[in-house]
C-alpha cells in the first residue's frame, strides 16, 4: 500500500484483521499495526458459532475454517457423578443457518486464513512490530503514533482508527472511554491436553459443562486436543492451581484415574463482564474485546467481536465510497452496543451463574428446566437461537435508523 490508508487499525487478532478483510474486500487503503512480531499462537477463544461460519462463507473461508476444526453438531450441560445431562441438538437450527453446529478450532487459524487473503491485497498491509503509543483525532482526520525498537516514534494518519487491541486497550484509553462493570472474583485456569477424555466418560459432546462435587469444570474437544477449564479449590491461590502438580491433580480427580497426563498449555487468567459507554469518538472506533469483555462461557467473546467488524465495515464502506455522515458510525454503536450487553455479556454471566450454583437441588432443578427445554423442539430452536448469537444478529438488523 503506497498511498495514505483510509483505516489504520489496531490489533492483528481476529477481529482486526477480519476488518481489515472485509475492509480490503471493499477496496478501503487500510494499514493494520499490531504489537507483537507475529500472531499469537497461544490458545484462546476456541468456539466458532453458526453465523460466524455464515458470514466466513461469503467469502470462501467458512469451508477452510472448517477443515481444520471439529464439527460438534451438539453441547451439553451434564452432572459429573451421575452422568445426567441435557443436550443440546443444534440441527433443530438447519433452517435458519448453513452451519447447524459449532465449530472448534483454536482462533489462531482464523488469524491465519485471514492474513494469508490479505497478503494478497495490496491495498491492506499489515505491519507487526509496531506498538501504538498515542492515538488522537483534529480536523484532517485520525492518527497513531508507533514506536520503533530504537525509540523513534512515527505518526500515521487516515480518516479513521480502529481499536482491535483488546482488553488493555490503548486506543480506548486515548478517547477516554472505561470498560464499566465488574471483574469476577473467581480465576479460571484453562490447560489443554492429548488426554482422551471422550474414552473415560461416557456420551460426552464436543463441547460440555459439567458440575462436580462443589465445584465446575468444562471440556472443549479441539481437533487434537481437549480443553480443559477449572476453577482453583477453596485452599488454594490461583498460582498453586495453575501449577503442573495441581493441574496433573485436577484431571486425575476428574478422571478417577492416577497420572500423569499429557499436558500441553496451562493458563490462569480472570473474568470480566464490562462494557464502554460508547464505541465511537469522533473518528475513532472501538470493536470487540476494546469495547466489551465477557465470562467466555458460551463461547460469545470472540464471535461478537467479529460480529462487531462485519458491522462497522458495512458503515465505514458507506461513508468511505458512497458520501454517507460519519454520524452513521453512531448507528454502529446502537446496533452493536445494547446485543454485546443483553445478548453477550448478560447471556454469559447468566451461564457462569447457572454453572457456578453449588446447591444439589438448585442444580438439580437448572438440570431440570435444561432438558425440558432440550426435548421440546421448539423450546430448543428459541434457546439455540439465542445462545449460538443468532437472535443478536436480528435484533441488531432491526436497530436501523
């Protein structure tokens, strides 16, 4: 890219460069910047839901996601001890997506997708190495400010900044925005392993939320591993839990069995429910975990965000090509805003909640209303509608001005 891009976006996750795509694919000059030398490979989200896949497959990269991912046509909310459980059959939305499952596959390969496309794009560059130290807006447009490894600092400008660079977020500390709401009080420790879970318990799904004892832990079967989350026991800090001996521990509690287990990842890390008030100042624009930060139970956090860059580059292309108001990025916001906090954040605190109870007959009775749910096709169709981020995406279509 020779000329003065149009967008500068920050942050080379998935959510920056799949705007950065469907930015180039509009034929809009955008430079990404992103901190580090190269995408992180390290495990994070991991859940790929329906219209996600749809809108990937506008552009062909639905199928070579899918490739390498496991396909889980169902999920589940089961009792350790018994085996009980309510499951959920995501074919009941065959009409309403092309993609009636959940997809599992690490959010790195979606990066990957993304940047092998935009290497053909010469009118995006993506530029790593190039960490954001200032960012601000005036009367010709919008500019960052990077910092070379000797301590030069180059100033870059276009018409618009995009904040992609998630929960520390720089550019939503240079328009002042704050991430408003709560940080949970419990850590979650994710370790992800070769173990075959699915030979030790009986009838698991791909994707499963289990109660146990007093406690929770939940199983995500990516294409060659399980991903296993747990919570720190009452005598111990979230340190000793994410140590190997403790974590070689908790998989042999859930297993029965003795170690040790093949473990390749462990990460502790907290949980935050919080929003911004706004998405925009000016020409500068938020979108995904910069914006919004959930409990990943549900497997919302990432999809939203993308959900969120599919959003803004519709506004960005119409205001860049065809003349609209920048005031139509306030529509961005409306539309966006209140489905990360009623549909996203609300939906999954509401799942931490349901899976953090530790009452037999509360859970018993949550167990209850699941499978009653499960069993009733249409019950089941509104539910999975809801919790595969399908109404959101409506609600939001119908927020127009």
């Amino acid at each position: 890219m020779s000329s003065q891009p149009a967008v500068i976006i920050i942050g080379a996750g998935p959510v920056g460069l799949g705007l950065a795509f469907r930015l180039g694919s509009f034929d809009i000059p955008t430079l990404v910047l992103e901190a580090e030398d190269r995408i992180a490979d390290q495990l994070r989200a991991s859940t790929f839901h329906p219209p996600t896949l749809d809108m990937l497959d506008d552009y062909g990269l639905g199928a070579a996601l899918v490739a390498r991912g496991r396909i889980t046509p169902t999920w589940q909310i089961r009792m350790h001890e018994t085996g009980e459980r309510a499951e959920f059959d995501l074919s009941v939305l065959s009409n309403d997506t092309d993609h009636p499952y959940r997809l599992q596959a690490e959010q790195h390969k979606l990066s990957h997708l993304f940047l092998d496309r935009l290497d053909r794009m010469p009118q995006v560059e993506v530029r790593f190495g190039a960490p954001v130290t200032a960012a601000g807006q005036d009367d010709l447009g919008a500019w960052v400010t990077t910092a070379a490894p000797d301590g030069t600092e180059t100033r870059h400008r276009a018409a618009f900044v995009v904040g992609c660079d998630g929960a520390r977020s720089e550019i939503r500390k240079a328009i002042g925005q704050a991430l408003k709401g709560e940080t949970y009080p419990e850590t979650t420790v994710l370790a992800t392993t070769t173990t075959p879970f699915e030979d030790r318990i009986d009838g698991l799904s791909g994707v499963n939320y289990i109660w146990m004892g007093h406690g929770t832990y939940s199983l995500l079967h990516l294409p060659d591993l399980w991903r296993c989350s747990f919570h720190p026991k009452p005598s111990q800090t979230p340190e000793q839990a994410a140590t190997p001996e403790a974590v070689q521990a908790a998989i042999a509690e859930i297993l029965g069995e003795d170690p040790p287990f093949d473990v390749r990842e462990v990460r502790p890390y907290r949980v935050h429910a919080r929003i911004v008030d706004d998405y925009r100042r000016g020409r500068i624009v938020l979108a995904g975990d910069a914006a919004h930060l959930n409990s990943p139970k549900g497997g919302m956090g990432m999809n939203g965000g993308l959900h969120d860059a599919w959003n803004l580059s519709d506004k960005l292309s119409r205001i860049l090509h065809r003349g609209a108001s920048t005031d139509l990025l306030d529509l961005y916001t409306r539309q966006r805003r209140p489905i990360a906090a009623e549909e996203i954040i609300a939906q999954a605190d509401q799942n931490r909640k349901r899976m953090n109870e530790t009452d037999p007959a509360k859970r018993r009775a949550h167990l209850a209303r699941l499978q009653e749910t499960a069993e009733d096709p249409d019950e089941a169709r509104t539910f999975l509608l809801r919790s595969s981020m399908i109404t959101g995406l409506r609600r939001a279509e119908a927020l127009a001005a």
